[in-house]
C-alpha cells in the first residue's frame, strides 16, 4: 500500500519558519516529481512547489518564490518544504504529491499526480 504522510504542520507566526516533510512508503517515488500543494477554505487546491526526480529541476508559485524551498532525500524517500518568512495567507491544509509518471520537469497541474498524502494543517497568525 502506497501511502504519503506529512508531518510538520502547526501553528506559526508571521515571518517565522515551519518545515514540512512528506514521508513515503511502499514504493520509491525517487523517479518521480514530488510536490507541495495547498488548500485554503473556500478557495481550490493550489501548487505550492515541486521538484524533479533527482532535484535538479523546481518550480515554485509565484506567491511562495524566495520563501518557501523544497528539496528531497531519496534514500529516505521523502520530501520536506521549508517554508520561511511566513504570511498569513499561507494558511491552508498542506498536501503531498507524487507524480504518476516520470518527468524531467515539475508540473503544476494536479491531475498529473496521482499519489497524495492526507494533509497537514499550517496556520500562521499575525
């Protein structure tokens, strides 16, 4: 059984850090990109970040560019987002994703991953 789990959610306060990690199991996902998406309430589920197979390749929304970094350790087959300098408005339910096939890029587009973790909830006050 595929499963992705996140870790690292809570609460956080405007202009700190928190640090996510996406843990896999049952299959190596290091051949695949992996990326972070979110979910506000109300409002549909967007990219955050990605990385290609071997992390040579990423790609970051623009709202999150100079902020948030994502990275990945294949031998431990997970995936983490370090997100800094923290806003409000990055409140939302935080999800992992692994690709469905292989690519040298980083898609955006969340029909392109078919394997997802529960979620984590990041709040950041102000």
């Amino acid at each position: 059984q595929v499963q992705l789990v996140e870790s690292g959610g809570g609460l956080g306060q405007a202009g700190g850090s928190l640090r996510l990690s996406c843990a896999a199991s049952g299959r190596s996902f290091s051949s695949n990109s992996m990326a972070w998406f979110r979910q506000a309430p109300g409002k549909e589920r967007e990219f955050v970040a990605g990385i290609n197979w071997n992390g040579g390749n990423k790609n970051y929304a623009d709202s999150v560019k100079g902020r948030f970094t994502v990275s990945r350790d294949n031998a431990k087959n997970t995936v983490y987002l370090q997100m800094s300098s923290l806003k409000p408005e990055d409140t939302a339910v935080y999800y992992c994703a692994g690709s469905r096939n292989i690519f040298t890029n980083v898609p955006a587009s969340p029909e392109l991953y078919g394997y997802w973790g529960q979620g984590t909830q990041v709040t950041v006050s102000s």
